[in-house]
C-alpha cells in the first residue's frame, strides 16, 4: 500500500483513516467501522488511491452502508467513480446542494482535472442517488451527528460528529496547524465564523480529534491557527490582484506554512482561472 492508514479505535467502533501521499494531495477517505457494517466518507482524486481505500473496505469483511461525500470538490468525489463500480449497489449520500451541483458541474469540473492530471481522474462523476438531512441519527447502536456549514472551504460542506467518542469528521473546514488551507473561495469571514462555531461545539460535545479532509487526524488546539490563516489570506487577498501576488503574500506572511503545492492550486481557484 502506498497510502497510510491511521485507525482509532473505540469500545463500539474503529475509524479508520486512509492518506494517500503528497502527489495524492494527502486527501483522506474515512472508513467508520460499526459492528456491522461500513460507512466509507470521500473518495479519493486519483483511481490508484481509490484502489488502495477499496483494498482497506475489502479486508475488514464487512458490508457497506452506504457512501458518503462531504462537500462538492473532485478531490473528494472522482474517486467514487470506482468505488460504486467496485461496490455495486452501494448509495452514495450527499447534502441536497452538493448533489445538484454535481449534476450541473460535476461533468465539467472532472474534465478540467482530467486535462490537468491524465487519465487516473474520473471520466464520469457519479451523482449521488441519497440525501443526508442534517440532524441526530443512530446506527448499529452509535450515535452521528450530521450537521451543514456553508460558505467555507466550499459553498456547502458536511461534518459527521460522533459525539460519545469524542470525534468529528469535518473534511476541509480545518487543516493541520501548519499547513495551507485551501482557500479556493473568498470566503473568509464566513469561514472564521464557522471554526468559531467549531470552538463552540468542541467544549459543548467534548470533542478532543478532528479527522480533516487532508493529512492526519488533529486536536481543536489547531482552531487558533487555522483562524490566524484564514485572516493572513484574506490580508492578502484584499491587496493582490492577481494569483502569484497572492501566493507571494501569503508566503511572506506566513512563511513556516507549507506545502507550497497548497498556496499555489489554491490561488488558481482563488482568481478564477481553475473551477473549484
């Protein structure tokens, strides 16, 4: 296996966390393992990782609930092309918004990825045939917790809480302490506003590991610092008028982030050139 996997393990359950490396943008696919089944959240950019998570689903011997994309950027959902194909029969379930836009755009968007990465991105998105309605829910006997942040990382995102174990899957919403967040959109203040709300929920639930869309699981100690970047972008943002003057800013104010890989996808998608 080329990616790494990270399981945290519970009394009822095990999460398990599969990164594929840098040239996979570290995007994770999260397998929640209940005592009798799978919930498996994101798919993967790349078919050859997404290879690796159908691996992974295969050697835990047990069936699958059902799909589950958190928001509506490729990186997360090429690779559901081959895990329903892998898969057949499973659901995949998304917030009402994100799956109509992967209706209208999700086309459009996979084709300019295609032309940027070759073949290993999918060649048709699949759209998802089920809806997650934000609220409480309890399977095989754990309790999830769905809820829906908007105007963030992207237009629409889903964060999946299990609240007794103190754990929130939160996929692009939050970001290593030292990383670049993808700031693809201008959404700055909302963006703050929703890792305050964050804050909030981690002393009201008790929540002590955010699982993130890209790298290894996090602490709510890394809020501050998210908070600190997402001010430096827009800083720079309001005094760059155009992309590398913006990876410049960013760079020159925070110089220990990284990886610069980051910055500079994320500028293309900032100023227009790059659909997110």
């Amino acid at each position: 296996m080329i990616g790494t996997v990270q399981t945290l393990e519970f009394t009822d359950l095990k999460v398990h966390v599969y990164t594929p490396p840098e040239d996979g943008f570290r995007v994770n696919s999260t397998i929640i393992e209940l005592r009798n089944r799978l919930i498996v959240v994101d798919g993967q950019l790349f078919e050859r990782f997404a290879r690796e998570v159908g691996d992974l689903i295969d050697g835990l011997r047990k069936p699958i609930d059902r799909f589950i994309l958190t928001h509506n950027h490729p990186d997360h959902y090429s690779g559901f092309e081959y895990l329903t194909q892998r898969f057949a029969g499973v659901q995949l379930a998304a917030l009402p918004e994100v799956r109509d836009y992967l209706a209208r755009l999700g086309e459009q968007v996979l084709e300019v990825r295609r032309n940027l990465f070759g073949d290993q991105v999918a060649t048709h998105v699949v759209v998802p045939d089920a809806l997650i309605v934000p609220g409480e829910l309890v399977i095989s006997g754990v309790r999830f917790l769905f809820q829906r942040f908007d105007e963030a990382e992207a237009e629409h995102t889903l964060t999946i809480t299990l609240p007794d174990q103190g754990v929130a899957l939160v996929a692009d919403l939050v970001g290593g302490a030292s990383d670049h967040l993808f700031t693809v959109q201008p959404h700055f203040d909302a963006w703050i506003a929703v890792l305050e709300k964050l804050r909030l929920d981690t002393a009201k639930i008790g929540l002590t590991t955010f699982v993130i869309g890209h790298g290894a699981p996090v602490g709510p100690e890394v809020l501050p610092a998210n908070i600190d970047y997402l001010k430096a972008a827009k800083a720079a943002y309001q005094s760059s008028a155009k992309a590398d003057e913006w990876v410049a800013a960013v760079g020159a104010g925070l110089p220990e982030r990284g990886p610069d890989a980051w910055v500079n996808w994320s500028s293309q998608m900032l100023y227009g050139h790059v659909a997110p």
